[in-house]
C-alpha cells in the first residue's frame, strides 16, 4: 500500500516515538511503540500485496492473483529487487496457462532479478524447460532441467523433473 521509502520512513518516527516514551518513563508505550515499528519493517522486505497474491495463488485463483498483482502500479518503485523478481515469478505462472512466450519473459526477468527460496528458483527454471520444449529447444530444457533438480534439495519437484525428462526421450 505504502512506498518502500515511506515505510522505512513511518518505522523511523514510531522508533523516534518509542525512544521519547522511554526517556518519559513510559516503558510500556516505547515496547508497544517498537513492536510496531518492526511490522513496517517487515512490509518494506515482504511487500504486504504480494504475500496477497501468493495466498490467492496458494488458492490456485489466478484472476484474483492477477487483481491483486493488477493493485501494483509502479514496480520498480514501490518494490525492492527481490520483490521485483517475485512480482515476475508470479506473473510467469499466470502467463504460463495462456501465453507461453509472455510467460518465458516473465521467468527469465524473475531470475534475473533474483529469488530467495531455492525451491522457487527450481520452480522457475522447471517451468522454463517446461516452455522450452514445447518451442523444440530440446539442449536448452535439458541444461534448465539439470539446473532444476540441482536447486531441488527437498526433492519436492522430483515427480515434475521425470515425467519432463520422459517427454524429453520423446522429442
């Protein structure tokens, strides 16, 4: 909802605040004071719309997962690097029902970025093999499948990765 610099800006005086109620005597109101300064800081690392959108996607609603997305309207200024590279990921699993080739630049800009799970990096890489077969780039879904199951350390996409590399014998 907030700008990421406003909200650094907001926890800064709500600390300044707690500050001047402990100087006061007011130990209570400062420890309240402080406990919500940390929820703007954490909004200002995890942006608030889109842990939203990842609980409509957890809900598999991808309409309501592309409103909530759609309620961003300047990403590279109102989101940090990261949050840019999820803004990304999560646009590529919508585009990923419809358009294929949107979706592949939607992947390929989320990894740029960057994501901080590996589990999510794997998810991306899998879902850009994935596209790339289906465009007959057998040598780069075979390079992005080997990446896939590297980042794969719970062995949750396991199922995903050889039914990709069945199809893969087929081509």
């Amino acid at each position: 909802m907030f700008n990421k610099n406003i909200k650094l800006v907001i926890a800064g005086l709500i600390i300044a605040y707690a500050v001047y109620q402990f100087i006061e005597g007011y130990i209570g109101n400062g420890i309240f004071l402080i406990l919500l300064s940390l929820i703007f800081i954490f909004l200002y690392f995890r942006n608030e719309i889109i842990l939203l959108a990842f609980l409509r996607m957890r809900k598999q609603d991808l309409a309501g997962t592309q409103s909530w997305l759609n309620k961003i309207k300047h990403p590279k200024a109102a989101l940090t690097k990261k949050q840019q590279g999820y803004y990304n990921y999560l646009h590529g699993i919508i585009f990923s029902q419809t358009n294929l080739t949107t979706a592949e630049k939607y992947f390929k800009k989320a990894l740029k970025l960057g994501l901080t799970m590996d589990y999510d990096v794997a998810m991306a890489k899998l879902s850009l093999a994935g596209i790339a077969m289906q465009k007959r780039r057998k040598r780069e879904a075979t390079m992005l499948l080997k990446e896939a199951k590297k980042l794969d350390k719970n062995n949750m996409l396991t199922e995903q990765i050889k039914m990709m590399q069945q199809q893969m014998k087929k081509i």
